[in-house]
C-alpha cells in the first residue's frame, strides 16, 4: 500500500534497528484518512473469506481494525490487555509478551463476543515475533471459532512473526513489509 509506505518514510521514527516509531500516524496519534484507506484495502484483501467478526488487541490495532469492520459490515472485537471489574466473568484469556514494550501481559476476550463456529478476521498495526498474533489465535481456537486471515498494517519482516504464521498455513496479508531498519534507514521488502 503505497499511501502507508508514504506515511511510514514521512514520519517513521527509527529506534533502533528492531524498533520502529509511528506513533504520528497509529500508535498515539492516528491518521483517520489514512487508517480509513487501510480498512478499505483490508476488507478488499480478505472479503471472500466472509468474516463475521474482526478482531484485535487492545490499543493500536482498534482504529484499523474498526475501520476494516466498518467496510466489511461486521462487528469489532478487541482483546482487553487486562480484566476489567465490569466485564463478564466468562473470558477466553491468553498471556503473552510484547516486544516493544518488554513485558508480558494477559489478553482477555468476553466470551459473550466470540462464539463457536463465527469466522474471525484478526487485523493488527505491527508484527513482530508474532506473539500477540499468535495469543490471539489460541484464543479464537479456545472459542471453537474459524480464523480467516491475518492483516498486518506493517510487517517487520526481518523478525519471524509473519513467517512463522504463513509457515503454519494462515494467511498472512501486510500493506507494508519492512526489510531493514539497519543505519536508520526504512528499507521496504
């Protein structure tokens, strides 16, 4: 997606050679004209497969994933990192780790908004290692219901989360995959 890859050049603050920085466009501050166009190419990318559900984890991915539901014309659901004392008792729950942030967190989902059998879609802003992917499909298969597909807003490709998921069959579709962040230069796959 050229548009993102753009943005990413424009305001893309490399870290380090592992980290990169759009809290300008997804993760602080978010470009509503931009995330619209990801969700329009996300529901182009993936409405055959007919989810009835997009889901994320909690925060970064809500206004992609919203904006890729609200095209699809499903619902949204996203994983809480943490249980809250007004949500439902009943929860599917996973721990996981976050790369960026260097910590490991529960992610919770109502069992009231993801039922056996619904067909799930999971979109996400970064891939990295794959473990907040791969928490949020053990929570899917713990729910008995169908992942779909996987969209990734940006793929850090030189890290083995994307793989690893395509590896295992999922498919795995990125609007913008990163080769290298090395020298502080973004290079695209």
């Amino acid at each position: 997606m050229e548009l993102l890859k753009k943005r990413i050049q424009e305001v893309g603050v490399v870290v380090s050679d592992q980290v990169l920085k759009l809290d300008a466009i997804l993760n602080h501050q978010v470009d509503p004209v931009l995330v619209t166009e990801m969700g329009k190419e996300f529901a182009r990318l993936f409405v055959e497969t007919k989810p009835d559900k997009v889901m994320t984890v909690e925060s970064s991915g809500i206004a992609m994933a919203f904006a890729t539901a609200y095209e699809l014309g499903v619902p949204m659901v996203f994983a809480r990192r943490k249980k809250t004392p007004m949500m439902d008792q009943d929860t599917y729950s996973e721990r996981v780790p976050s790369f960026t942030k260097g910590i490991v967190t529960d992610i919770v989902v109502s069992t009231h908004y993801l039922k056996k059998g619904e067909r799930v879609l999971l979109i996400d802003d970064f891939i990295a290692n794959g473990d907040a992917a791969r928490g949020l499909i053990r929570i899917i298969e713990k729910a008995e219901a169908e992942l779909v597909g996987v969209g990734i807003a940006v793929e850090k490709a030189f890290q083995i989360g994307g793989s690893s998921l395509r590896e295992r069959g999922i498919r795995v579709e990125s609007l913008a995959r990163i080769s290298s962040l090395a020298n502080g230069r973004i290079e695209f796959v």
